[in-house]
C-alpha cells in the first residue's frame, strides 16, 4: 500500500516538473525590466513589456540606443524582442537561444532552466555556458 502511494506521489511529482514552463511574465535579475516569454512558431522568445524607469533620465522614452545597427538606435526598448529561439530539450530545460542586451548593444547565446513554478535560470554566454553568468528571472503576476 505505501509503495503504491509513494509511486503515485512521485508521479504526480513528476508530472508536475514536466508541465513548468517558462512562458509568461518575468522580472530580470536586474528589477529593471519585465519580460513576457512566449511562442514563436517552435520556439520561446521574450519582449520587453515593462522599464522601471521607461523615460530613462531625458523626457522621452528609452531607445536602444547602444545597437550596432544605427537604423536601429532609434527604436524604443519597450516592446523589443530581447530573447528568441529558445527550444526544449527537457523537462525543465530550453536552449539555443538568444538573448540581446539592449544595455550593451550585444547578442549572447541563452538557455533557460526553471528552478521552480516562480524562479527562472537564464544562463548567458558567449562561447560556452561554463563561462557564461547565471541570472535569476522571478515571475510576476499578470
């Protein structure tokens, strides 16, 4: 009898882990932005949908301004995709993604792996992820 209802608790465990998901709304590791991870056709990406500050120190909204691109320098980071490609490769594991850092101007490699229903890993790295930094994204209510 305990062994049946072990197996079935660890089951429901289980089950549980493999239905967490990283779509929905974030705060970055930096509480300065929000992120809302959803599909794109097979994979996740995210957008920017919330600045703490969104008129930076000027009156007029923050643009990404640091983008290598100078066509691009004018358009507002709110509403930008930020995070793209994502994949599942596991129950609790997307990779081979993009993330792009609008602070910097740069595009780094990013995998994602959630610690919990309301905690999110995002790994950021350039060549490998054992060189790479570990943020940790909470989730927000909607």
């Amino acid at each position: 009898m305990i062994v049946v209802l072990l197996g079935v608790t660890l089951g429901q465990v289980s089950l549980y882990a493999q239905n967490l998901t990283p779509e929905g709304l974030w705060l970055h590791s930096n509480e300065r932005i929000q992120v809302r991870i959803g599909p794109c056709e097979e994979y996740l990406c995210g957008k920017i949908i919330w600045l703490k500050n969104p008129d930076g120190e000027k009156s007029s909204p923050i643009a990404d301004s640091e983008n290598p691109d100078l066509d691009q320098r004018g358009r507002p980071v709110i509403g930008m995709t930020v995070l793209w490609g994502l994949a599942r490769n596991g129950a609790d594991l997307w990779t081979e993604g993009t993330i792009y850092n609008p602070d910097d101007g740069k595009t780094y490699s990013a995998r994602l792996t959630m610690a919990g229903a309301d905690t999110l890993s995002v790994k950021v790295y350039k060549f490998l992820p054992l060189f790479g930094e570990t943020q940790v994204w909470t989730r927000v209510e909607d």
